[in-house]
C-alpha cells in the first residue's frame, strides 16, 4: 500500500494557548470518542495539524484491573504527543489509583470526565451524573489530584448541568471553582446538558459565560463544532482558549489545518470581521464550506489519509479487527469523494485489508478534486448508535 506522511500547514506566529506548562501549536484539539478515537485516528489528525488529543473515555475500573484491559486501553507512542488520558467512574480510590496507572504509562495529562451522559451503572453516578452529585465529584477531584505528583496536568470534562435547572448550573460552578482551588490546569466545557445527550444545538453562550467567570484560566469549548469555520467561531464568539472537536473530526483529520490556516488568515484582518462577536450563531451547514483560503482534500490527499489510518489501525488491533473498525472510518472519508455514494456502498463491505486496498484501487487511483459534503456531520453522526456510549469497550 501506498503510505506517506504529509507535512503540517505552515501557520503564521499568533499566541498559542497552553494546558498547564503544555504549550500547544494550535487552539484545535480533538476529542475523544468511543470506538473511533484510537491512536490510528489521533496520529493521522496530527500529521494534519491536530495540537492535542483526549482518548476516549476509559473506564476506572478496567484500567486497575490490568491484564488485557489494561493493555488494551494504554496505547500511545512518540508520535502520539501531548495526549490526555481520559478516565472515568465513580469511586475516588478507583478513579485515583487509574489516574496513577495513566500518568505512568506516559500521558502528558489526565482528563477526569464528567461530561458523558452514559446511565448509571448499579445505581452508581458517574460522567456526567456527576452534576447531581457534588460531593462525590469534588470527592474525586480531590483524590485524583491528590495521588499525582504536583508536576502532572490535570483537567476535567463537564457538561454546562444535569438539566436546565438554575440549581444544576449552580453545580458546574461549584465543581469548576473546587477544580481551580485544587490545581486542575483546564477545563472543558460542552454546551449541552446531560438531559440532551447528543440532540439540539449545543449553547455556546454559556460557554461564553463561563470563558467570562474565568478570564485568566484555561478553558476549552466543544459542542456543535463540525467544521473549520465553527472551530474559529468557537474562539471568536466564545472566548475560549481551546476549541475542541469532537464527531467533526470523524473521517475529517483535515479539519485541524483548516482551522489553523482559516484562523491564522483572520488574525491577519485577511478574512472574517476581526474582533469577538456578541452573537453566538449555528453551526455551519456543511462539513468545511467554501474557502479561497483551503479546498476540499483531494483524491489522493483522502487515499493517503486511508492508507494511513488502516496501516495504523492494523498495527494496533490486528487485521480482522482493524477491518471491522475501519468500515465505519472509510463511509465518514468518502464524503469528501466526488462519486460518495458509490464509495460509501463499498466502504460497507470492507472486511479486510485486500478489501480496503481494492476499493482505495478503484476509487482513490486518479487524482482530481474532492468535494464538500452536502450534509452537515450532525445529522449524520446523531444517527449514530455508537455515539450513546462514550466510554471504551475493551
């Protein structure tokens, strides 16, 4: 197969922010999520301009378990840096002891995530039903930071509340407040509540707000951000230092250098009314719209981005997993193929590695222009069943 490494936009100097002494290249980082960001998806983001990558979520328990678990949920490399290791669960000495075990293994940060909105589990709270239960969240935070050393980074995921009550909002504040007396470095804010799960538009105003409440400290916004222009809206409507891009990235790792080039063309009064905006607007109606500054990744820009990804999937899970796990991967790409839907029927029965190369061999051969999709990501990833989970499966 053909494999090659495309080199990083060059972006013109603009102050970069930082997650605690991390200094990172861009404000463009991706998030994680269940069955789609493995290291084979981090990497190929970051050889396109991705700064900063969370894992997906990992279970507490798995993790101190060890064995096969253990293995399977701490796979990073060199090429992998700076990278979060993100745990979640419910109890203080389990979440402690697999923030420990994640700081070991090499992680340049430990995200504590209280923003899924997975259901409880035997009764007990954890993600984001962290919201409804204070104590125990500040529980954590505290025993978490507590079994680091002072030197690691740490950050926390939340949801803006449990639900629309002012007294849920009253919870993120106080959880937000117990994390910066406690030394937590960032945190990241999605702008829904947990009630919501993945439906209706992500609020960006209270992201905003909460940018507001803390000026001088490292905040991160996600939500609703499927394209390069609403990862630069995101900064410029919001505030924050960070945008955080999560089912946008899916099938898209162009999006990260898009987004710095777009930004980096603002910041010169190039494009875009300069300054913050005090409207918050929707997001964008197609996966990446119509730039003079980028184009929609070529034929051979998506081959090699596919060729790759499934090299590093089959390094990591082996070729009959990796087949399996690359289906899902290879229907996102095609959208930027001129001829999708056909592509998109061949991507479904992809099984293996000859499968993939015979469909990269019949679609990806001659070069030519790629196309934006039509539909905008939302729709398509909200009809995604995977996405009602957020924590790994191993």
């Amino acid at each position: 197969m053909h494999l090659s490494t495309p080199t990083p936009p060059i972006i013109a100097p603009v102050t970069m922010p930082s997650i605690g002494p991390l200094q990172l290249q861009q404000p463009f980082c991706q998030a994680g999520l269940a069955g789609y960001s493995d290291r084979a998806m981090r990497v190929v983001a970051r050889r396109r301009g991705c700064a900063y990558a969370l894992t997906e979520a990992l279970l507490d328990v798995i993790l101190c378990n060890g064995g096969e678990g253990l293995r399977k949920s701490i796979d990073i490399n060199d090429e992998d840096h700076p990278v979060a290791g993100q745990v979640i669960g419910s109890d203080a000495d389990t979440m402690s002891r697999a923030a420990l075990l994640l700081h070991r293994a090499g992680y340049d940060a430990i995200d504590l995530n209280y923003a899924c909105p997975v259901k409880k589990i035997k009764n007990k709270a954890r993600g984001g039903h962290m919201l409804k239960d204070l104590p125990r969240a500040i529980d954590i935070l505290k025993s978490v930071r507590d079994a680091l050393p002072p030197s690691a980074v740490t950050t926390v995921s939340l949801r803006k509340s449990f639900d629309d009550s002012p007294q849920s909002e009253e919870t993120f504040f106080q959880i937000a407040d117990a994390a910066w007396s406690l030394g937590y470095s960032a945190i990241r804010v999605h702008g829904r509540t947990v009630e919501q799960k993945y439906q209706g538009q992500a609020d960006w105003a209270f992201i905003r707000k909460v940018k507001q409440r803390y000026p001088n400290r490292t905040i991160l916004g996600s939500g609703d951000v499927f394209t390069a222009e609403d990862a630069v809206r995101m900064l410029r409507e919001t505030g924050v230092d960070i945008a955080w891009i999560a089912r946008g990235a899916i099938g898209n790792p162009w999006i990260f250098g898009h987004a710095a080039a777009l930004l980096a063309t603002e910041r010169s009064g190039s494009t875009m009314e300069a300054g913050r905006s005090n409207q918050v607007c929707a997001p964008s109606s197609i996966v990446n719209p119509p730039s003079s500054i980028f184009s929609p990744p070529t034929i051979h820009a998506q081959r090699d981005a596919l060729e790759e990804h499934f090299a590093l999937a089959m390094q990591i899970h082996g070729e009959s997993l990796a087949g399996r796990r690359m289906r899902k991967m290879g229907i996102k790409y095609s959208r930027f193929h001129p001829q999708a839907d056909q592509v998109k029927k061949q991507f479904i029965a992809v099984q293996s590695l000859r499968d993939w190369s015979e469909v990269l061999q019949r679609w990806y051969a001659t070069e030519g222009p790629g196309v934006w999709p039509a539909a905008t990501a939302a729709d398509e990833v909200n009809n995604d069943t995977s996405m009602q989970s957020c924590e790994a499966v191993a």
